[in-house]
C-alpha cells in the first residue's frame, strides 16, 4: 500500500526535475486520485502534465488508461501572483472510484524544468 501511495508522488517530483526533496513538499496529494494510480496511469498522467505546462492557457489537456479505468484533465492558466515563470494546472483525475481536483502552481527553474510549488488557494 505504502509503494502504491508515494510512487506517483515520486514520479511526478521526477518528472518536473523537482528531486526527491520536492516529494515532502508534495504530501497534500497523498489523499488523491494520483495516489491510486498505476504504473501506466502515472505514465500517462506525467505525459500529460508535460503538455499541459507547455500548452497554450485554457487548453484542456485530457488522458486516459482504458486498462485501468483511470483518467483526467489538466488545464493550464496563467500564475495568480502574475509570474511570468510560473502557470497553474487545474487538475481532475479519477482513479479506483476516487475524485479528486484542485490548482497546481508550477515555477520553470533556470535550467527549464518545472517545479511544483505550493497550491494556490482557488
């Protein structure tokens, strides 16, 4: 349960080049959908957080796991506090029955790599 619980976590710290450290900083999603998803739901979910990022703002973008049932939408927005090197990701994901959704921000690091920050309040 443990390895199923922080894997997706872990996966997307990874995939925003966040390191392990920024897994901590990412505890508020341990009672989400994410936290429920498989190998190839996290796959697909990572996949999807990459385009959202560089997706143009209000453009949903949609993936789904016909293996698993999982699926979701990410929709980027331009930062509340106006960084232009920040966005926020609107993320609904569902996964064995659970639903979750909430904003996201994301700052792009000197290196081009994202990094989750903090939620915003919407």
């Amino acid at each position: 349960m443990y390895k199923q619980t922080i894997k997706p976590l872990v996966i997307t710290a990874c995939l925003l080049s966040a390191g392990l450290a920024q897994a901590a900083n990412m505890a508020f999603m341990m009672d989400q959908a994410m936290s429920r998803f498989n190998d190839e739901d996290a796959k697909l979910f990572n996949a999807a957080s990459a385009k959202a990022l560089a997706a143009k703002d209000g453009t949903p973008i949609r993936w789904s796991n016909p293996g698993s049932g999982a699926f979701g939408t990410l929709t980027p927005y331009p930062d509340p506090q106006k960084n232009p090197a920040c966005r926020e990701i609107h993320m609904e994901n569902v996964a064995e029955n659970v639903k979750s959704a909430g904003y996201y921000r994301f700052c792009k690091r000197s290196d081009g790599s994202w990094q989750p920050v903090m939620p915003s309040r919407k």
